[in-house]
C-alpha cells in the first residue's frame, strides 16, 4: 500500500518526530511505500490565500498553491497523520493542511443541488491518526468529548472518502509520561501498523 506519512511538529527531537520514525520504519518493513511529509521541514504555509478563499466554489478550484501535496495525497491509498492535541485541536499547521489541501475537487465537490458534499478521495482505503495529549484520557474523553477523534472519523474521514479503515491511537497526560510509557506506547504503535 502507497501512504502518505503527514508529521506535524515543529521540533525534529519530538516525540512526535520518534512516533513517526517508528511509523515510516515498521510500516517500511511490512512492504509499504511510504511518502513522509513533515510540514514543517517542507515548509508548508497553512495560511489559506484571499484568492483561494475567494475561488472555493469555482469550477475547477485553483490548487496551484499545494499541488505537489495534492498529487501525493491522491497518489496515496493510505493517510496517516502524527501530530501533538494542543488545546484539544490540531496544530495550526495541520488544520492548514486540511484547509488547503482537502480542497474542493481534491477531497470533495460540492453538491450542485445544495446539502451534502460527494467524497472525492476515493483513493484512500486507510485512515489513522497517531498523537498524544497533554491532558489526562478522562478529561479528553469525559470532559471535552474527544473532538479530535470526532472531528477526523465523523467530518474531514467521512465527507471525503468512503469505507475507509479509520483509527487513531493516542498516548494521553503525555507532559507526565514517563521514558517506559514512551517506549511502550511506541511499541504498541509499531504492533498497530504492523496489521496493516
């Protein structure tokens, strides 16, 4: 399977940056090509343009700004996103990833008739999320609702492809975890993407 690895720290030392390692060498190991786009290193900007806002429902919709991550996003059958939750949401880079990246024709067109959107990325047979928390797994889940999962599973997943594989895996109180948890967590995220 063809996936495209999305790292989105802006530290090289990160954990993060040790999940994503571990990530692109198992998956490496089970005969996956994989693609990595660390969005900071490529120096991708998140910041979506006056022009492109201004286009979104054009017909075609004006990708120039992100069309080499647009062609490996469609190049891929597989996305797998490494990012810290900060303040119980992506990284400002990340979101900017979805702005304008997941853009209409890419990730989905617009209905003519109005309502639903049609999923475009039908190419995409794998979606994972691999991130950590800085809160404790009973106020991500009790208290806020979990909004990362739902915002990937119910929204950006599901409007923009169809019978996917979706699951994300997460170290929680990461601030408090300690250099065995990290290593067992990293172990579980290798035994995970070793079933791919």
């Amino acid at each position: 399977m063809r996936i495209l690895l999305v790292l989105a720290h802006p530290l090289e030392d990160s954990f993060a940056a040790s999940v994503a390692k571990v990530a692109r060498e198992t998956l490496v190991a089970g005969g996956h090509e994989v693609d990595l786009l660390d969005l900071y290193r490529e120096g991708f900007n998140p910041s979506l343009s006056e022009a492109e806002r201004r286009g979104y429902f054009d017909q075609p919709y004006d990708t120039a700004g992100v069309d080499d991550i647009v062609t490996r996003l469609r190049a891929a059958e597989g996305l797998i996103l490494v990012f810290p939750q900060w303040w119980f949401n992506f990284p400002a880079i990340l979101k900017g990833f979805f702005d304008r990246a997941f853009a209409p024709g890419v990730a989905f067109t617009h209905d003519p008739a109005g309502g639903r959107i049609v999923p475009q990325l039908t190419n995409i047979r794998l979606f994972w999320a691999l991130t950590t928390t800085g809160s404790p797994w009973w106020i991500v889940h009790f208290y806020m609702g979990n909004p990362v999962r739902r915002l990937l599973k119910r929204g950006i997943a599901a409007f923009c492809a169809k019978r996917l594989s979706f699951r994300m895996l997460a170290l929680h109180d990461m601030d408090r975890v300690t250099e065995a948890g990290r290593k067992a967590h990293l172990a579980r995220v290798r035994k995970a993407l070793a079933t791919i």
